[in-house]
C-alpha cells in the first residue's frame, strides 16, 4: 500500500504547486486588471463625472429623448460599458470582436433667447484620407461650412461625426481598460465643443 501512498502524495504535490503558480500568473492579472479599472473610475470621479459600469441601451444614454436618424451608426438594444456622463457631454464605450468603439456625445445648449438647434441628418466617416458625407437629404447640410469641414478633417484620432437634431456624436476606435481615457477623453471633448462653437447661428431656430 505504501508504494500508492507516495506517487499519489506526489501528484497532489505536484498539481498544488502548479495551481499555485497559474493562480499567481492569470489571478493576479486579472485582479491588477480589476484594480486599474478602480482607480480610472476613481479619477473620474474626481473629475465630477458620473459613471456607470453598464449601460443597457447606447442610443437612449447618448441622445436622451431624441429619435435617432437612419444614419444612426449604434445598433438598437446595442449595450456598452463604462458610461459616462458630465453636464452637457456622454461618452459609452461598445464592444466587439471586429474592435471597440468610443462614443462621444455632446448636446447643444440653447441660445440666451431660447432658441434650440436643429441640425439635419448627416454622417461623416473617415475615408482613406479624407471624410465622406452621408445625408437623408441628397446634398451636404448647410451647417458643414469650409471651417466646420476643416475641423473635422484636421481630427487625427476620429472616425466619424454624426450630426442630427441637438446632437454631435464622435466616434473613435479604442479598447476598454486603456490607462488613458481620461486624458483623451478630456481631448475629445474639448475638441467637440469647439466644433460645436464653430456651427453657424443659423442652426438655432
């Protein structure tokens, strides 16, 4: 019996040891992963924005109460994470085995006088080189003046502007957990609301 004793302590010796080591390489990653993901909702919050793990329907957190165009690039019922909201901006992230994308909203305030914008449909995609113009009305909106068009063009990191009713919607390719999104996050939005002061008077009525 003593010659089963010892293998069978050995193997169980032998499988607590590589347990141990899988634990240590694959548990510690994921909760170091787990502990950097605390510590970028932590500085967000600092930062006064709000921030949900999951959010259950994209096209109602980034556009409110709006209708959604036919141009609308999210999928209904489309779920994503790490929502974020903060005054007039949103931002959600989706996630998919082709790539992650970021979603930026910003909503235009109304003018001293009470006046809303109302933008018409249209979507701007990156290109090759350059951006292509999607519309529901056969020409470019008005709104994409020779400075609203060099804006957009001279945004390295984007990959399309979507413009419909009170809304701007940036999209940019990315992948949770990135150390980083707060600072570009930061960019994003600063450069949204400049594209947004850029808009002629003419889009509030």
């Amino acid at each position: 019996m003593g010659s089963y004793v010892m293998p069978g302590i050995t193997i169980l010796f032998f499988v607590v040891i590589v347990g141990g080591i899988v634990y240590a390489i694959f548990g510690s990653q994921h909760q170091g992963a787990w502990d950097d993901e605390a510590k970028v909702t932590a500085t967000m919050k600092k930062h006064g924005w709000k921030v949900r793990p999951q959010v259950d329907e994209v096209t109602s957190f980034l556009l409110g109460s709006d209708t959604p165009g036919e141009m609308w690039p999210v999928d209904a019922g489309e779920v994503g994470v790490q929502g974020i909201s903060c005054d007039a901006w949103k931002a959600v992230t989706v996630q998919s085995s082709e790539g992650d994308r970021l979603y930026v909203s910003l909503e235009l305030a109304q003018r001293s006088d009470g006046a809303t914008a109302e933008l018409a449909e249209a979507l701007i995609e990156r290109w090759n080189e350059s951006f292509e113009v999607q519309t529901a009305i056969g020409r470019a909106p008005d709104y994409l003046t020779k400075e609203i068009r060099s804006a957009i063009s001279e945004w390295e990191s984007l990959d399309s502007i979507y413009f419909n009713g009170e809304h701007l919607v940036a999209m940019f390719p990315t992948q949770h957990g990135q150390a980083d999104i707060v600072e570009r996050l930061n960019t994003y939005v600063a450069t949204l609301e400049s594209v947004a002061r850029t808009l002629p008077r003419e889009v509030w009525q």
